[in-house]
C-alpha cells in the first residue's frame, strides 16, 4: 500500500483530484446526472425523495461503519441490530408504551447491542469478523423471539408522516435534516479531530498507535457502541418510514453498507479513507439501484450489481496502486524492466 | 492467533488426547442434548426422526468441510449457500431437459458449476489480492443475482425431475442413505488429505502463518486457489443432494446456509484466523447445528429460537478457541523453550 506516496513534481491538488474518493465523488455526480437526464421519471422531484429516503438507513449506519473499518475492525451485526429495535419497539408499541419512550429505548438498546460486540472485539480480543457474524445470527434470532413473523404497524400518524414527510413539501425529506448533522459531526470528528487521527492511528498500525499513546481498545468499543446507537436510529426510522415493525427489517443490508464503505475509497486493511467518499459511495449506491429499478431491471439482478460493485471497489484500487507500483519502477529503471524482478517483489 | 491443536502440549495418552480434543467439547453437547430431547419426548430416537437428522446433517457436512478447507488458510468463503442455489438450479434444468440422464452425471454436473464458482473466488481474491470476505460478500449476491436472473421466478418441482434422481435422495444401500455415504466419503477423502498429504498440511502453514510459509517455498496463490475451488465444488455437490433431497428448487434455495456452515466449521474448532481445525469437528459441527433444530421441533420450542441459538454457539465456540488459545500459549511459555 504504498499509493499514499506523492510522486515528486505533482502538485498537490492533482493528486488529490487522482485519488479514489475524488473520483467516486466525480463519477456520482455523473451518474446522477446521466440518470436524471436519460431514465425516465428519475429526475423528478418525487423520485429523488425516495431515492433520498431509500439511502437514509444506509448512510446512517454507514457513518460509523467508517470509523469501525478504518481501524481495520469490522461490523457484520448492523443489519440485526436494525431489525431487532425494530422489533422490540413493535413489542413496546404493543405492550402500550408512549411512542415518545419507544424511541430513545430502542436507540439505547442499539447501544448497549454494539457494546455487547465491542466487549467481545476488545476485552476479550476476539477477530470482529467472527464475532459480528455470531451477533449477525444472535440479533437476528432475538428480533424473531422478540416479535415472530408478524408485523406491528398502527404507530402514530404524526410520526410516520413526518418521517415520510418533505421539508415545505419540496423534494428534500425531512429526516435529511438529522442526517446532515450528523454527516457533518462525524466529518469533523473524523478528519479535525484527537480522536480521527486515533481512529487512522489505530487502523494503520495498532501497535505504533498504543506507543503513541492511543487506548485502541477503549477506541474501538465506542465505536461499536455508537455503530449499535446508530443502527438503533436507523431501525426506528426504517420502522416510522414503512409503518411496519417487522424482526426481518433490513435483512441483509450490511452488504450495502459495506460495500458502500468500501466504494467510497475506506481500505478494508484500515488506515485509509475520507467520510466525503464513503457519501459518495452511498448516494452511488442507491442512484444506481433506483436508476436501475425505474428501468424495470428486478431487484434480484440489482444484486448482481450490488455485489460486483464492492468486488470491483476492493480490486480496482488495488489494481490501480499495483500499476503505479509497476510504472514507478519502471520509470526508476533502465528502459528494458527485467520481467524477473517484478515476479519476485508480488507481496 | 489460535494455536493448532497439532502444536499442543504433547499427548500423555490416547484417553488424554481424546479429553484434550477441541472436538470433544461437541461430542458431550450432542450427547446431553440428545439424552434430554429423548427423555422429553421419545420420538426423537425414532428411525425416521434419526433419518431426518443424518440426510439434513449430510448435506450441511459436505458445505462444512469444504469451509473448513477455506478457514485453515485463513481465508473464509461466504458464498457456498448461493453456489448450492445455483447448483440445485442448474442440475434440476438439466435433469427437467434430460430425463435419462444418471444420477453420476447430474453429480458431475452439479461439481462442475460450484467448481467454477470457486474458481472465480479463488481467482479474484489470489490475483487481486483482496480479503476473501470482501469478495465472496460480493460472490454471495452476485450468484444469487445469476441464480434469480436465470430462474426468474420460476420453480423445478419433484414431479419434473426424474424418479432415478428423486430414488438417489431417498433410497440407502445396506441402511446408509445415498446422501450419508457421499458426505462420508467427502469428509474422509478430505480429513486424509488435510492430515496427511503435504498438500494438506500446506494449507495449515499458509492459515498459520502466511509469510513463513511463502518463505517456506509454499505455492500460497495456488494453494488458495485450490482451496476456493474445492469449497465451490463441495457447494456444488451440496447443491445436488439439496435438489435430491427435497426435490423442488426455486432461485432461493440454500439462501442463508452461509451463516450455518461458517457456524459449524467455527463451533466445530476450525480457527477464523486459520492454521486450526479438522473436516471432522467442522462434520460434528454440522451435526449439532442440525440435531439442535430438530431437538426444538421436537421439544415444541419456537423455531426462531434457532438462529439466536446458532449466533450464541458462535461466540461460545470462538471464547472458547481463545481461552484454549490463551492457556496453550502460557503452557507454552511455561515449559523449556525447545517445544
């Protein structure tokens, strides 16, 4: 992983402009605007509501999930934890509570769910891989205990509505309010603060982050608590927005969230990428699949799209950062690279 | 991370070793649980009750050791319930198009298709160099995505299928069902391999400690590749025994098997983090995993209970493998340094 090396002679902004988030930026723009102007119905204002909407619960989740991937952890348990606050706040609703409780109930529920991973993952130092898919299974299970296969749906109209609801009837939802905030808190934090630079501290070399005097394993449980916290949300407005507490809400969702990470320029070894990419990469995401859905392609196929989409955002940065590799050597080289040597530095 | 079993402080005796045998800790569970779902309701040990066991065992063992092949290079692959979909799907259409065809052949074909599954796996996380999760993440919804694309909604059922192939699911040879013996002969060929042929121990070295064994003069990038290959057929075969078995396949057959088989394999001691593990703890792992769903049945607990009970089993398996990880390296630490 050597492509964070300027080559010297570059100004800086090029090279800025040349790395993967920058495009992934660029060619959302493209597609949006591609799709506005080509597939029917797609630029209107309603369908940017939906698409807006439709995006919501990702990129919610995908916020933490940055933080979490780029110190190199991560959290395959997201989806369950959506679906069981679903769930339990269906049972709530049912045993009578106010909706006004249910909701900061299930966001702390989703807290103390992503603490119960990053117990695992850090005091009892256990892969996060392996964890996150026995929480996968164990969330998912409980949300079915919890509340079967039925579903919850009578929540109280001013809430469903307002979740549905546009800012003065425009195409701007209105829970995007919330989400930019939050965008921007965790942007900051990520990229202004102690606390970022720990997070890629930690991501990039755990051990030279302890000497450093970083507490990756206080770090990293946080993360998990408030990736939990904000599933939690997620899950309360996936259930105000369709008006249905369902255990299976969600289902299969940490694909999108990963692979959206993923897209957006975040390594999956840790240590790298910016929270502008990772949006891009949700909004790239979700405009392509409504693109694709407007044009009658069924949602089985969307998932062809989906996962070659994150095989081809691991691939390609690591096929682009292998070429420069190549033509850096060549270039330092005599004009005849011998094909021996190459062979022999593949890591 | 985890230390291989075959490291461990070296056996006292074979009743020792036995004690000492990560797969022992399942070997108990199975036991307690099938003395108590018995003692609750005697129809649990019923012959067909026990065939409902072995046949649904069978099909989840030959997916369990092919990921246990996979895990010991400290790879891990995602994708065998939807290479099992595609598989089913495929070996049912050539069955529906060729009702004369042998059973061998439809298994031939069946290994074919997850073969190249694999390959594309095995392919993509060699040349690419990317984490075999990322990549069979995507192979999951990718294959799926063939899998529905194909069948479009679509469905083969038992009375398209040839009554020789439905007989192959249904029928035993001395009492062993058809299904049984073919996972037994995987999980043997397998086991024999793993445990004593040099490519088989291979792979161990590549889960143990990629590095050391590239410096070793270890084909690490063939050696993966093989391993995805032999997963994919495995998911494959998997495939043609599930259309054996219950003979309707739809696109969504097999969907979320994935989580099942990488529970068995972990639950029955194979390491997440490689280098650790057997094809006979990942089997018994498959056999728990199905004894538990068919205890609940039995036993007239909710069936939802089942997946918090796999998740659960999960965690427990890998503290465990972490304590034992922990107490071989202080045991380790304790003893002289030539170990």
């Amino acid at each position: 992983m050597s492509d964070a090396v300027v080559p010297r002679g570059r100004p800086a902004w090029l090279s800025r402009l040349a790395s993967w988030d920058a495009a992934v930026i660029l060619v959302t723009i493209v597609v949006l605007l591609v799709a506005s102007g080509v597939v029917d119905n797609f630029g209107t204002g309603r369908n940017y509501t939906f698409l807006l909407l439709d995006l919501l619960p990702i990129a919610l989740i995908a916020l933490p999930m940055t933080f979490i991937i780029v110190t190199g952890e991560i959290d395959l348990s997201v989806a369950s934890t959506l679906g069981l606050t679903s769930a339990v706040m269906g049972s709530l609703w049912n045993a009578g509570l106010t909706i006004e409780s249910i909701i900061p109930i299930s966001i702390v529920l989703g807290a103390i769910l992503g603490a119960v991973n990053g117990f695992f993952v850090t005091m009892l130092k256990l892969p996060s891989l392996a964890v996150t898919i026995g929480t996968m299974a164990l969330y998912r299970g409980l949300a079915f205990v919890v509340l079967g296969d039925g579903a919850v749906a009578d929540f109280p109209r001013a809430y469903t509505s307002w979740v549905t609801g546009t800012l003065g009837g425009g195409p701007i939802p209105n829970v995007l309010v919330p989400l930019a905030v939050l965008a921007v808190v965790f942007g900051v934090v990520l990229h202004a603060t102690p606390i970022g630079r720990a997070v890629f501290a930690a991501g990039a070399s755990e051990q030279a982050a302890r000497f450093a005097g970083v507490r990756t394993g206080r770090l990293k449980f946080w993360l998990y608590v408030v990736c939990g916290a904000m599933s939690g949300l997620a899950g309360v407005l996936w259930t105000l927005r369709y008006s249905s507490a369902r255990a299976d809400n969600g289902f299969g969702m940490e694909l999108a969230v990963v692979a959206a990470v993923l897209l957006g320029g975040v390594s999956i070894f840790g240590g790298k990428g910016t929270l502008p990419g990772v949006l891009a990469g949700v909004v790239l995401l979700a405009g392509l699949q409504n693109a694709l859905r407007l044009q009658d392609v069924s949602n089985e196929a969307l998932n062809i799209v989906t996962g070659v989409l994150l095989i081809v955002s691991v691939l390609l940065p690591n096929i682009v950062s292998s070429a420069r590799a190549a033509l850096r050597r060549r270039r330092r080289r005599s004009p005849s690279p011998d094909p021996g040597a190459l062979a022999g530095i593949e890591q | 991370m985890a230390v291989p079993r075959e490291l461990a402080p070296t056996r006292k005796s074979l009743l020792g070793g036995l004690f000492r045998a990560r797969e022992s800790g399942i070997v108990l569970a199975l036991v307690v649980l099938v003395a108590f779902t018995a003692t609750q309701n005697p129809r649990f040990l019923s012959g067909q009750s026990i065939r409902d066991i072995l046949l649904g065992t069978a099909i989840l063992a030959v997916l369990a050791v092919g990921q246990a092949v996979v895990m010991i290079t400290r790879n891990i692959d995602l994708s065998v319930g939807s290479v099992l979909g595609l598989s089913a799907f495929a070996v049912g259409t050539l069955l529906r198009g060729n009702p004369g065809l042998p059973v061998v052949v439809a298994l031939l074909a069946g290994l074919a298709v997850g073969a190249v599954c694999g390959l594309v796996n095995g392919a993509v996380v060699r040349f690419g160099q990317v984490p075999a999760l990322v990549v069979t993440l995507g192979t999951l919804y990718a294959f799926r995505g063939v899998s529905y694309f194909w069948a479009g909604g679509q469905q083969i059922n038992a009375d398209q299928l040839p009554g020789s192939f439905l007989g192959f699911g249904d029928s035993a040879v001395l009492g062993v069902p058809w299904l049984v013996l073919i996972a037994v002969v995987v999980m043997v060929v397998a086991g024999v391999v793993l445990r004593n042929y040099r490519g088989g121990r291979e792979l161990y070295a590549m889960g143990s400690s990629p590095q050391a064994a590239r410096l070793a003069g270890i084909k690490v990038g063939r050696n993966t590749t093989v391993a995805f290959l032999v997963s994919g057929a495995l998911a494959g075969l998997a495939g043609v025994l599930f259309a054996a078995r219950f003979g309707t396949v739809d696109a969504a057959a097999g969907t979320g098997y994935e989580l099942n088989v990488v529970a068995a394999a972990v639950v029955g001691g194979v390491a997440v983090f490689g280098g650790s593990g057997s094809v006979w703890g990942a089997s018994l792992g498959a056999l728990l995993l199905t004894v538990i769903g068919s205890a609940l049945a039995v036993l007239d607990i909710n069936q939802f209970w089942q997946q918090a009970i796999v998740g659960a089993l999960i965690l427990l398996a890998i503290g465990a493998d972490r304590l034992v990880a922990v107490r071989v390296a202080q045991a380790l630490k304790k003893k002289d340094s030539h170990v």
